[in-house]
C-alpha cells in the first residue's frame, strides 16, 4: 500500500479556530502510525510541511518505509513559509526527514514560481500522482500482491479537522482530487 499524504500544519498562535492545536500531535501520530501498521503501507508520499506532513513522515521513517516528498518551490522558501512559521520546533525535523529522503532520490521540487498559492495547488496533484507512479512501479517491478491483482494500491489519507476552510483549502482539494482518480480515502482526526 503506498499512502499518498495530505493535510493541516498545525495552528497560528492567533488561529480563530482550532484545526490543528500543537497540543494534539501526540495524539495524531499514535493515530497516524496505526493506521500506516494496520493498512501494511510500503511507503508515503507527501509534501513536508509543519504538522500532518513531518508527523507522517517521521512516522513512516521509524517504521522503516518509503518517503518520497513534493514541495511547490525552493526548499529553503518552502522552509519558511510552511515549516518554522508556526509553534513547535520543527525546522530541525524538516531538515533532518528532507536530507534522510533526498540522500535516497525521493525528494522532489516542483520549482513554482509565485504566486505562492498556486504551488501548493500544484502539490496536491502531484502528491497523489508520484503516489500513483510508485505504485505502478511497484506493478512492473514485482511489488507485492493483493486482492485487487499486482502491485501496489494507493490509499489517500486526510489529517485535517474534516471542515474545509472555503473555495481554497488544500486538504479538501487533496480529498477531491483523490476521489477524481477513484481512490479511497481515509481521514485521520486532528482534534
């Protein structure tokens, strides 16, 4: 199973209303690692930024899976912009997961210029079709079989509050997107 990845990065200290409180991230990666053990994932594919992302890729890391990562443009922009902008202290974890997963070749930058907006867009997409080539890679080249025939099926898995913010939330256009390709999806809470 490889997991396609997306979701919400953890609240602005100033946030209105709670979809991702710092104080839930126990909670979340016990629930994120049960469900990577219980589906049998072979591998995550994500993008990186504070929250859901680096949860799940330190997850997938200590159970010893794939992690490939997508980031919109330049990882030091990126850096800033999605990962040490918010509470916790996660710049360190970005850099430590991103050097593990670029030493192995499954980094990938999409190199967006801005508008900002439309990158992450563009990695919603992305995230859910490099999950596709993995699992078709995993077709071609033996991967393991299951039920539904050869290789590996992909799972799209949501962390997020389950309540889209409006016409532009990310983790809503993942979730669609995802079923746009005919593939389940499955919601990891965030509160």
């Amino acid at each position: 199973m490889i997991i396609a990845l997306a979701g919400r990065r953890i609240d602005a200290p100033d946030a209105s209303v709670p979809r991702f409180p710092l104080a839930s991230v126990p909670t979340v990666r016990e629930r994120m690692r049960d469900l990577l053990v219980d589906r049998g994932a072979r591998g995550v594919v994500c993008s990186a930024a504070c929250g859901a992302d680096l949860l799940a890729l330190e997850v997938a890391g200590a159970l010893g899976l794939r992690r490939r990562i997508v980031l919109p443009f330049d990882q030091e922009a990126f850096r800033a912009a999605s990962v040490v902008d918010r509470p916790g202290d996660w710049g360190p974890v970005y850099a430590r997961v991103r050097d593990e997963v670029e030493a192995r070749g499954d980094l990938r930058v999409l190199q967006t210029p801005p508008p900002r907006h439309a990158g992450y867009v563009r990695v919603v997409t992305a995230i859910l079709d490099e999950a596709i080539t993995l699992a078709s890679a995993a077709a071609h080249t033996g991967g393991v079989a299951d039920q539904d025939g050869p290789g590996e099926r992909v799972l799209a898995v949501a962390v997020w509050d389950g309540t889209p913010r409006g016409p532009d939330d990310l983790t809503a256009a993942f979730i669609a997107g995802a079923r746009e390709r005919a593939l389940p999806v499955v919601q990891v809470p965030t509160l």
